[in-house]
C-alpha cells in the first residue's frame, strides 16, 4: 500500500466517524462521503480532502482532514516497519509506541497543528471549511476536553466553520464550541 492510500483511507475512515455524530448533533442527513481528486493537483482544490453530500439541499461539506500528531504517524510507521521485521503481533507491545503524553506537551502541539493549518488557508476559504483532526488513539480523550476549555478562544479565531476531532473508539467531539 502507498502511503497515498493509507492517508486516503485514514482521512475517509475519520470523516466516517465524523459524518455519524455531525448527523445526529445538527439532524442533517449527509450521506455520501467524496475524496477530492483534484487535491494536490496544479489547478485543484487544495484545501478540501473529502466533500459530503446531503441527500437534501443542505450546502455540501468541506473538510480538511490532518493528523493531531505528526509525531504519532511517525512512530505508527516505524512500529509498521519494526512489526513486519521481527514478527510481533500485537501493536502495543513495541516499547517504540509506548510513550508518555503530558497535558502541556499535548496542548502545546495540538495548538501547533491546527495554528499551521489556520495560517495556510486565506480567510475566506476558511469560512467555509471544517477542519478535522484525526486521532488514530495517539491521545487520550480527556486530553480532547481540556484543551477544547482552555483554548476556546483560539479556537473560535482562527477562522474555519468548525473544528471536530475524530478519534478512536467513535470518540468525535466540536472543539470550538
């Protein structure tokens, strides 16, 4: 698998979770989940990863789709690596995965990553964009609430539609309300 598979299929899978709860929380019926193929092409639509469609005449969806943790991937991937060398079955038995997340570390790049995006696209993009963060359980979810009561006004500044986090276990949460 390419590693254009493996984010298109990440970035599907997350809106699937997603899709679910903004359904039930706004009583939409958008249905149909649309990779954008014309992302990271010259005249694409670079700031849109998956469009969702409504079977009404609701606006469709705009999502941009990131990681929460660059770091998390990265380790995910040497652990792939280390897996398919020495045979081990269970994910969580690599000592290269197990690592120690602090409240402040976990703020600090969760902050990081969603100023980065918020700095990429020009307002009037953004105002039509539902960022989502994808949390492949490289946090725990509580982590999800603190920063979502202590940044508040960040979040709701920087400019997007919406900010969702999509994680582990059918964990979704709004953070900028």
């Amino acid at each position: 698998m390419l590693h254009n598979d493996v984010k298109y299929i990440s970035e599907i899978e997350a809106v699937k979770r997603f899709i679910k709860v903004y359904n039930e929380k706004n009583s939409t019926d958008y249905y149909e989940i649309e990779k954008n193929e014309w992302e990271n092409t010259k005249d694409g639509i670079n700031e849109v990863d998956v469009y969702c469609y409504s079977n009404s005449d609701l606006p469709r969806l705009k999502i941009q789709v990131t990681k929460c943790d660059p770091n998390y991937s990265a380790e995910f991937g040497r652990y792939v690596n280390y897996k398919k060398n020495n045979n081990f079955r269970n994910l969580f038995q690599n000592k290269l995965f197990a690592r120690k997340v602090t409240l402040p570390k976990f703020s600090q790049n969760l902050k990081g990553v969603i100023s980065k995006k918020a700095n990429k696209y020009e307002n009037k993009t953004k105002k039509d964009l539902i960022l989502l963060l994808d949390n492949l359980g490289a946090q725990p979810d509580l982590f999800f609430y603190k920063f979502k009561d202590n940044y508040k006004d960040f979040l709701q500044n920087t400019g997007f539609l919406e900010i969702w986090v999509s994680g582990y276990n059918n964990f979704v949460l709004r953070l900028d309300k």
